[in-house]
C-alpha cells in the first residue's frame, strides 16, 4: 500500500485502523473500545484494555523464544565499555528490581522519579516501574537540583532512582549530592532514594538510601500486572512558557499500539534489527525511542554514553553503527552540525563499513538543509526529518519508509502520519491555503499514544493546547503545507527554544534572572547558533543605584541559571542595557530583538514606544558578538 492508501484507511475510520494496529500488543484483556470519548474535548484510548508494558517489551519475546536475542547495547566511550543484555538476562534484572520496589512498598499509580545517566539501569528502572504500574518520572541529568526538586513537589514520588553520578567528557556529574539537594528544597519528601553505585564516583548512603544491588538480594522477583489501557504508564515534563513545567501524561495502552506500529512503519526496522536513537533518556526520544519501542517490536537497542565529537573523535558515531550493525539511526541535527564542523569532508567516515545502515532519521529542532545535504553526501541513504514534540511522544509528519520512500523536500520533514489531521489556521482559527504561513493545529481527537492531559494540571492542558483554536490541538510551532501536503515548521509561537536539540523555556531562564537582587527587568531571547540551532542571550536592566559592575551581574546571573536550571540550558550571554524595547502596552518585542540578533532586516513596529531603543539594543548584541 502506498501512503496515500494507508493515510486514507485511518481517514476512513480511525478507530478500525488503530484496532487493527492494537493485534501487534500482547493484551491481558483486548481492547473491544478504541476511543472513550470523555466530552469537553477529552479523549482516551484502549480505556477498557487490560496490558502490561513490560511484559511486551520483555518477556514476550522471552517467551516467544527469542530469549538470547541482544535486547541492549551499552556502549560508553567515556568508559571505554561495550556491554550486551539479551532479553531474558534484562527479564531477570527488570523484575528483581521490580521485586525489590514492591517489597518497599512501591505500588500500582505510585510516582518514581528516575534521575540517571545512559546506562541500561536507567532503561531497567524505566521497564521495572511499568512492570508493577508504578508511574516513573525520567529527569534529564543536565537539569540542576532546583528543577529536580520543582518536578519532585508536582510528581510527589514515593521513590528515586538515582545513580551515583554521570559522566560528561570534562567531569563526573555528582548526581548524589544534586539529589540529596533537590529533596532538601523539595516540600514533598520521598520515602526511599535507590542508588547505583558506580565506580567512578563511589556516592556515601544516607538514612533515606538504599543500595541498587543490595536492595534486591533476596528479594522474590516480581511478575507484570496487568493494567487498565488508559493508566498513566509515565510523566515526562516539558518545557512551556513559564518555568513551571508540564508534566507531559502517557497512557499505557496507546503507548504501546502507536510506538509499535512506528517502528515497522516509519523506522522500517524488523524484529531482531538493531535501532539507534542517540538521544538521552531524559528526553521524549530517549523514553520512545532508546527504550520503549526498540523493545516493544522486539529490537536491539543502543544506550549511548558519549558525545559525537571528542570521545574519542569526530567518527564516534560512525564506529558504533559499524561495530553494532546499526540498521537505522536517529539523532538530532546538531549533532551531526557537530561532526560536520570537526571533519567536513567525512574523513572519519570513509574508514568505517557503513553498509548495515539503511536510513537516518533527524528530529528535535529544524534540520537545515545543509547538514541534510551533507549527511546525505557522506552517508549515502536517506536522511529523513521528521516533527513531533514530547507531547505526541511520536512522529506527528515523517517520511514513513516502511510503507513507501516518498520524495524528500529539503526543509520539509514531510507528510502527516496517520492519526494526525494537521493544518495551517489563520488567527482566528480558520484554515489557511497551501503556502501560507501560521499556526499548525491537529484536529481533536489525537492518536493513540499522545497526552491525554498534564498531570495534576487539566485546567493548565486546556489553556495551553486547547483553547486557542476550539476543536484542536495547538502544537505551539508554526509552518505551512504545500500543494502536496508536505509539511514546514517554521518556528514556535511561544517563548520555547531550541538549544542542541533540547527544549528550554525563555521564560523560565527570565525568571531566574529576575530573583537577581541588582536585576530590574530582563529579557531572555534565542538566537541562531550555528552550532546548537539557537543559544539563549540574556538582557538585563539593572537597578538604579546598583553600583554593581555590569560584568560582574552578567557573571553572577550566567552562574545563577547554571544553578538553577542546570547546565543542559547553555546560558553562557547576557548584555546590560538601559531599557527594552517594549510596545505603548508595556510588551517586550522579543521578536524583533533576535531579528537584530540574527542580522535579519527588521522594522521598528508602529506599536513601539521608543524606537531609538532598537539601535541600543544593537550595540549591545554586537558587544557580546551577535548583531554583526
Ligand atoms: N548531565 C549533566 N550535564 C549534562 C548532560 C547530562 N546528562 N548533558 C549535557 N550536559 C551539560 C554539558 O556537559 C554542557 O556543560 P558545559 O556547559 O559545562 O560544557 C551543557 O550541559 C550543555 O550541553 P549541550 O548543549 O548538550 O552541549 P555539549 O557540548 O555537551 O554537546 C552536542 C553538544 C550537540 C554534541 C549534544 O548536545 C548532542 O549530541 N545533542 C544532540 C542529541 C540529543 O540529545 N538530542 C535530544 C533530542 S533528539
Ligand atoms: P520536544 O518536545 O523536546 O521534542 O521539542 C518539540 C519541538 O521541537 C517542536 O514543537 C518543534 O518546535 C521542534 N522540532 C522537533 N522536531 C522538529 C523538526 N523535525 N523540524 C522542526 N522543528 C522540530
């Protein structure tokens, strides 16, 4: 079938296509339901569903004969490691944790925030959570304890799952200490932290810690339990508008329906192949797509603790998918930005057999066509965009290789998947012609596997995705479809960027900076960075009578969001300036500073109320080297 039938056949009735997906899980009672509709603009899918994620992702293929099949590659070029974990030794250690959780006290719809580096036990933490239906919460590493503690206080864990530390190329990442801190700013207290001691860094145990390993010796391991399809199988928190995050819901069964019928249908893998998503666990790419899906369909999948460039060298990448046989990679644009800027003419390239892969896929940020095109040069198969966001927890518009190779457009990541009626509206929500710029909305319902809600937050999920355009999903980003249906994403229409393919919120980095005692008013924009996509700069207005050094605020306020949010938002720029350009209604024009940043040609709006200010602003950027 071509993709046009296939897109057609969900078109014609949604609820027979997903069904017919949903024979692919092993249930413990099938769905009969596809869709609860829940009135007021709320959905579910497989409500009436009994299944288990873990027992999909293990033990079924345990079961199915396939025990001695590689279920994870560890590999660590920071540790200079490679270790393999078939699917019945991952059943084993999966449900011994699972066990050890139980016998604590940990039960069904309990919260475990995972705060971990890329090592298998974070997969395991992840698949031992499902197993007994506790809900985990993944806390990427790069985030500081604050924002640990923030997302501690709204998922209110029984436990955490920590490792002693992580491993970045210049320096071990003391997790142990970020957790004792985030607990101690936390209101929420959990009743019992599990440590993996590793041996870089040995962390010393408190009252409140429990030791991975001696935690579970002796204890009987634990079976899955089934549960409803519309439990919570994880949180994930995103970035939005405020600092706040939002606690991203994932439904347990349209999880498991939506993600596997991904991997045949868009990543074109087959059980047994291996699938490389170099992404972090921390993120949406890592829970789809170096955990669940791999190990949903059956595949090998590789968990990654390295950098493309630097450890050892620009050709990282390249030795892994030869040494493991990688069939399909994923990583995000800047990574490869990355490796083109160290070896631009693929040198490291030619000395690997890359013959095993078959296809790269790019998400997490816009993928400019140069480093496609480079990629496609060296690479020599198909480098595929594709869009979605932590909310859909999949591709929303790919080029979907399994079912048809369809013509690239460089700076399109495609065609919508089916269970995703995108379009283009105007503001006032009507739909737009082909070619024109605005807001891309989904039509309600969405596909199985994507939020049903924010935790703890409806009123919040209203407001923030579905209120704007009645009837749809707001993705937050903008774009145009073309006459044939191919898809550009443009920009976002809130204050989310982009930063090496991480998503970080404007407004959050201005919130810390504003708890600076000298700093008046501040403005946080994203500017275009060759290398990361965008980097964020700060402005900050100082109070009158500070007698404070500007460089030494701009020191103290680049340390503070370090602090606060964490290393991962790359806050290196701030500028001391008199004044923001604002609008007569006091509106900060953040737009038309990164055009200035950016070097575009800009206008002072006609709402401005002192465009003397934009020249100001210029110099300002130019002293810190943007606005060239
Ligand atoms: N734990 C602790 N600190 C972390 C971290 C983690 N898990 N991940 C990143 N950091 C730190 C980095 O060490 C760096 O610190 P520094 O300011 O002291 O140098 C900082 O956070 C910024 O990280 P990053 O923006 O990722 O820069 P980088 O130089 O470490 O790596 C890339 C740049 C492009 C190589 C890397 O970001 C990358 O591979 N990104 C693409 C893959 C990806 O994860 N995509 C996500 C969605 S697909
Ligand atoms: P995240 O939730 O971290 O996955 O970030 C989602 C956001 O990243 C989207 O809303 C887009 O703004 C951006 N994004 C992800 N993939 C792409 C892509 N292929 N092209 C352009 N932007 C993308």
């Amino acid at each position: 079938m071509a993709y046009k039938d296939v897109y057609a056949s969900w078109q014609t009735d949604p609820e027979k296509f997903w069904l017919s997906a949903a024979e692919a899980i092993d249930w413990d009672e099938a769905p009969v339901t596809a869709l609860t509709d829940k009135g007021n603009d709320l959905y579910e899918w497989f409500a009436d569903a009994k299944v288990n994620t873990c027992y999909n992702a293990v033990d079924r293929h345990v079961e199915n004969g396939h025990g001695a099949r590689v279920a994870i590659i560890h590999d660590s070029p920071i540790t200079g490691t490679v270790h393999k974990l078939t699917y019945r030794e991952l059943q084993e250690r999966v449900a011994s944790l699972a066990g050890a959780l139980r016998a604590k006290g940990i039960e069904k719809g309990d919260r475990v925030i995972i705060y971990m580096p890329m090592v298998p036990e974070a997969i395991e933490a992840m698949l031992a959570c499902a197993r007994i239906g506790a809900i985990h919460s993944v806390v990427f590493g790069g985030f500081a304890a604050n924002e640990l503690a923030v997302r501690i206080d709204d998922a209110t864990p029984k436990a955490i799952i920590a490792a002693s530390c992580g491993l970045e190329p210049n320096r071990v990442v003391h997790y142990k200490p970020l957790v004792d801190g985030a607990i101690e700013l936390a209101k929420h207290k959990p009743e019992f932290c599990v440590i993996l001691q590793r041996e870089q860094e040995v962390a010393k145990l408190g009252a409140r810690d429990v030791d991975w390993h001696g935690f579970q010796a002796g204890v009987a391991p634990a079976e899955c339990l089934p549960v409803e399809g519309n439990h919570p199988a994880y949180i994930l928190y995103t970035s939005g508008t405020t600092g706040a995050p939002k606690g991203v819901v994932r439904h347990t069964a349209g999880h498991l329906v939506a993600l596997n019928w991904t991997m045949k249908n868009i990543y074109n893998v087959d059980p047994g192949d291996v699938f490389w998503a170099a992404s972090d666990v921390g993120w949406v790419v890592g829970h789809s797509y170096i955990c669940y899906a791999p190990l949903i369909h059956g595949n090998t999948t590789i968990v990654f603790e390295g950098k493309p460039v630097g450890t050892p060298d620009a050709g990282t990448f390249w030795r892994v998918i030869s040494e493991h046989n990688v069939k399909s990679f994923f990583t995000a644009p800047t990574a490869f930005r990355a490796v083109k800027r160290e070896d631009p003419k693929g040198e490291f390239v030619k000395k690997y057999d890359l013959s095993c892969l078959k296809t790269v896929y790019l998400a997490g940020e816009r993928a400019d066509p140069d480093t496609i095109q480079w990629a496609l040069d060296q690479l020599n198969v198909p480098v595929i965009d594709h869009w979605w966001q932590t909310e859909t927890g999949y591709a929303i518009a790919a080029n979907p290789m399994g079912i048809e190779h369809m013509p690239v457009k460089l700076g399109s990541p495609s065609v919508a998947m089916p269970g995703y009626d995108v379009q283009i509206l105007d503001e006032g929500g009507h739909p737009m012609k082909p070619g024109a710029l605005g807001a891309i909305a989904i039509k309600l319902p969405l596909p199985p596997g994507t939020l049903p809600t924010l935790w703890n937050a409806e009123e919040r999920f209203r407001k923030s995705y579905l209120t704007h355009f009645p009837g749809f999903y707001e993705t937050g980003d903008a774009g145009m479809i073309d006459e044939d249906g191919y898809l550009y994403i443009m920009a976002r229409t809130d204050d989310v960027i982009n930063v090496a393919g991480h998503r970080l919120s404007t407004g959050g980095m201005e919130e810390v900076l504003a708890s600076h005692p000298d700093v008046a008013e501040c403005a946080v924009i994203g500017v275009t960075d060759q290398l990361k996509g965008q980097m964020p700069v700060g402005f900050l207005c100082l109070n009158t009578g500070a007698g404070r050094k500007d460089s030494a605020v701009v020191a103290e306020c680049v340390k503070l969001v370090r602090e606060k949010i964490g290393p991962v938002a790359a806050f290196k720029s701030a500028v001391v300036v008199d004044r923001l350009p604002k609008t007569r209604s006091g509106k900060i024009l953040r737009a038309t500073m990164v055009k200035i940043a950016d070097g575009e040609p800009y206008k002072a709006p006609a709402t401005i109320d002192d465009p003397a200010v934009l020249d100001e602003i210029k110099i300002a950027l130019q002293s810190i080297g943007y606005a060239k």
